[in-house]
C-alpha cells in the first residue's frame, strides 16, 4: 500500500507529513534493541528473517536496488498459487 496513493488505513496526511528515519544496520546492530532483516517482502512466505549481520549476503542486493522487484524477474512463479514462487 502506498501513502502517496492514500491507500494507508487511518491515515490522510500525505507524502509531505510522513518522516523517515535513517540509520545502518551496523549501528542498529550494537544497541540492545530487537531487530531483523529479511531477504524479500516480509509478507511472503518465502521469505526469510536474520538478525545476524552475517547473513547480510544472503540478500540479492541487484534486486533491492531496483525500483520494481517483481518487474526485474527476482520471483519465478510456478503456478498461480502465491505460495509457490520461489527465488531465483
């Protein structure tokens, strides 16, 4: 869903009111808060959650640094059921 769209429930400030916090994942990494990463859509059953900086690799970086994952090709699908696309 897209704030710029106004497709966020309970929200209809737009673009300009919304802030962004920037950090690394190095810094995150040396507090004691709790956090994760994950190599693709956090909604995807696919997808895969670390919470070590040593699996950063596990990433495909080309992908994130598209502007359209699934345009790219980064999602194989076999059938039609969402459950089944596999990386590639």
């Amino acid at each position: 869903l897209a704030v710029h769209k106004g497709q966020v429930a309970n929200y209809q400030g737009g673009q300009a009111e919304v802030i962004y916090l920037v950090s690394s994942a190095e810094t995150i990494a040396k507090t004691d808060l709790i956090w994760c990463f994950t190599d693709g859509h956090a909604v995807e059953g696919i997808t895969e959650f670390f919470d070590s900086l040593d699996e950063l690799p596990k990433v495909v970086w080309g992908a994130v640094e598209t502007w359209r994952w699934v345009a790219v090709g980064c999602f194989k699908t076999q059938t039609l059921n969402v459950a089944n696309r596999q990386r590639f």
